[in-house]
C-alpha cells in the first residue's frame, strides 16, 4: 500500500509541473506575439517622424511601457494594453515578461542583458502590489532619488544606464527634465555584444560606391565575405535579404536591401503588411558571396508623439489614470529612446534604454548580394521554449540610408526613459 500510495504522488506532481510548463510556454508566446505586433507599429510610426539613418529598439520601449502599464487603471490601462497587444489575461502577461527577459538574459555565445530600474521620490506612496510586481516580474530593482536635486538625480540615473549598457549610452537625462513634481522614472537598458558567426575578414575589406540617392554616390569601407547565408528574394517587397548568423546562433542579424536605390521607402510602408517569419520563409541557405559596408547609426528619439499617434493619449495629459502605481494623480510627462549601433568585421554590439517618466537547397551559382544602397536591418532573437513557431522577437530595428562610418568598436546601443509627475 505504501508504495502504491508514493507512486500516486509522484504521478500527481509530475502533472502538475506539466501544467505549469504548458502554462509558461503559453504566457510567453502570447507576449512574444504581442511584442511582435507592437514593434511593427511602433518601427514604422518612429519612421514616419524621423528622417534618415535611424536605430532604434523596440524591445527596449516595449518592456518599460509594459512596466507602466500594469500601474494604469480605466481607459489609460485599455490604451496601453491595445497599443502594447498585452494578453487579456493579467496573469498570463506579467508571467510572460517574466519569462521572456529570464530568456533573453539567458543567452549563451553572446552577451546580452536585459535590466530594468524603478528610480521614485520618497514622497511618492508607491503601492506595495506595484512594487512587488516590478520586481517579480521585471527584475526590477528601486531606488530613492531626490529629484528636487535635478542634477544629482540626472547623474544617479545615468551611471546606472552607462553601467548596464558598457558605457554605451552617456547622459540619457539632462536635469532640466527633472524637478520636485517629478516622482518616478522607469528606466529599461538593453545591452547586446556579439560575434559574427563567421567573421568578415579585415583584409578583404576596401572602399566600394555606397549609392545615397539615384544621383550621390559616396565611397565607403566594405567588408566581403563568401560563405553560407539564409537568402532569398522578397517579389512583394520588390527586395531581397540575407541572414548573417551571430555565434551560437540565438541571434542574427537581417538585412533587407530594396531592389531600387530609391526604393527603402516603398519597402517601409509593406514591411506592415508581412512578418519577419513571413520573410525568412521566403529564403534558403546558399552560398553567396556578401558585400556589406561598415556602418554606424547614432539616434535620439522623442517619443511621445509617436506613442500618441499609435493611440496611447490620455497617458499624457491630466486624464491619466496611474491609480495602481500610487493614489496621486500622475501623468506621463516624456518618452525618450537614446540608441546606438556599429557593425564591423568582428560583429555588432547593442544597447538599449528606455525610460518611463510619471510627471534553402544548395545552389551551383553563387549568388551575390552588394548592399550598395540605403537599406533596412534588424538584430533578432530566436526566443526558446516556443518551438518554430512565432519565435523571434526583435532586439533592435533601423534604416541606413547614409552610410558613415568612422572607427570606433562594434557598438548597438539604445534607451528609452519615461518620466511621471503630478
């Protein structure tokens, strides 16, 4: 009887951690997903106000907005749950952005990390639900700040940035961005270093025409590489793309190279109507022969009227709703993505930031692929635990239409800081 009765709870706990695996597994693709659709709306709506070279990280805006938006109530909540795409489950949410950065920070040939801060006032009565759903959920730490001290307060917050980010963003806030109605600030700082797979090598790369427009065309230093790539032609997009793997293979980076030099803009606005899985189905590995220029993109983004744009409004004026973060009246007061990314012959690396303020077979021809014109890139994570399935999610997205490039280390960097006063 006794074994029979051990045997019944062995039984009885293995279905139980069954259940609780499946559950996970749900939680954390219905987040993945959601993320894939805010990042599509999100690309193309900070590409309509900004011209130019671009890099920006969804992933980064996403994780602190999501933060914020577990504190909203009544239609501010209903905003930020539709422009997010968060689950309708409150349960499955929190527990799928817990997963997903417990899957990023988990990589394994590469270095990327995923860190989140609560910076708040100590006049601020944060309520204790908010404060332990941050932390669970968001490994998120907190920390008192003096924001009536703007300066010390901009230095306490920005050596955080600079430290999770290898000192890659400096000076994400000025002071003049902080006051004494200022009392929390969400910060998310995204940091990604990481090796090609198959690295380029520096002696074959020379100066080769990067055309800007139809009529400017400007000799820039290009790496080559013949080797092994995820390739294919895109005729919806009128493009083609490649795949360039990073070590270890979690990662890669796409490029997605317009058929015509004036043609970046059409690809954009079709970029809405596909997805990337969509896009990498389309292609095969194959031997081609790769030409890809040295590029550097720095950008600083303003965000809050794209947020509005995509429907997130009331977040931002005196209809604001935050009753779950605290019982003060808060509002948003400033959205801002500081980015940065520098792609060389050893690899890229990334960081990102956000801040929230309240105040193929084989083939016998080679192919080749010149990117010689301005072009879209993306650095993706194959998210485990989903199968093949709806399994990317997107780390950094941006545009080179200019390509400048001057020596500095192989960088990606982002960040994003919102700000919340009374």
């Amino acid at each position: 009887m006794r074994i029979l009765i051990r045997s019944f709870w062995l039984v009885a706990l293995a279905l139980i951690t069954m259940s609780e695996a499946e559950k996970n597994v749900e939680a954390l693709h219905s987040v993945v997903e959601g993320a894939n659709q805010f990042s599509s709306s999100f690309f193309q709506t900070v590409v309509q106000h900004n011209s130019g070279n671009l890099i920006t990280s969804p992933l980064s805006a996403g994780v602190v907005l999501a933060m914020a938006a577990f504190g909203a109530r009544g239609n501010t909540e209903a905003q930020f749950r539709n422009v997010l795409h968060l689950p309708t489950s409150q349960s499955l949410a929190t527990s799928g952005y817990q997963s997903l950065i417990d899957n990023l920070n988990n990589v394994k040939d590469n270095k990327l990390a995923v860190a989140n801060k609560a910076f708040l006032a100590a006049s601020l009565n944060l309520k204790p639900s908010y404060k332990d759903l941050t932390e669970v959920y968001f490994r998120s730490a907190s920390q008192l700040v003096n924001f009536a001290q703007n300066k010390e307060a901009a230095n306490i917050i920005n050596s955080w940035v600079e430290q999770n980010t290898n000192n890659l963003i400096k000076e994400l806030i000025t002071p003049d961005k902080l006051n004494g109605m200022t009392k929390l600030v969400l910060v998310n700082a995204v940091y990604f270093k990481g090796q090609w797979k198959d690295k380029f090598d520096p002696k074959l790369t020379s100066d080769m025409p990067f055309h800007t427009s139809k009529v400017e065309v400007k000799n820039v230093p290009t790496m080559y590489r013949k080797g092994n790539y995820r390739y294919g032609a895109l005729p919806d997009l009128d493009a083609k793309f490649v795949v360039i793997p990073y070590k270890g293979d979690e990662l890669s980076m796409i490029i997605i190279l317009p058929n015509e030099i004036d043609g970046l803009s059409d690809v954009e606005k079709k970029l809405q109507t596909t997805s990337l899985s969509n896009i990498l189905s389309q292609g095969y590995e194959q031997e081609i022969e790769l030409w890809l220029p040295k590029f550097k993109v720095e950008s600083m983004l303003e965000l809050n009227d794209v947020l509005k744009e995509m429907g997130l409004t009331d977040a931002f004026t005196a209809r604001a709703n935050f009753s779950g973060i605290a019982d003060e009246d808060l509002y948003v007061s400033d959205v801002i993505q500081k980015a940065y990314i520098e792609v060389n012959e050893e690899g890229s690396e990334a960081a990102a930031a956000t801040g929230f303020f309240a105040v193929l077979q084989s083939s016998v021809t080679i192919m080749q692929m010149t990117i010689n014109h301005p072009f879209f890139y993306g650095i993706l994570k194959i998210v485990t635990n989903l199968g093949t399935k709806n399994n990317l999610i997107p780390i950094f997205h941006g545009l080179v239409e200019d390509c400048i490039y001057k020596y500095f280390k192989n960088i990606v960097c982002a960040c994003l800081r919102a700000c919340m006063c009374l």
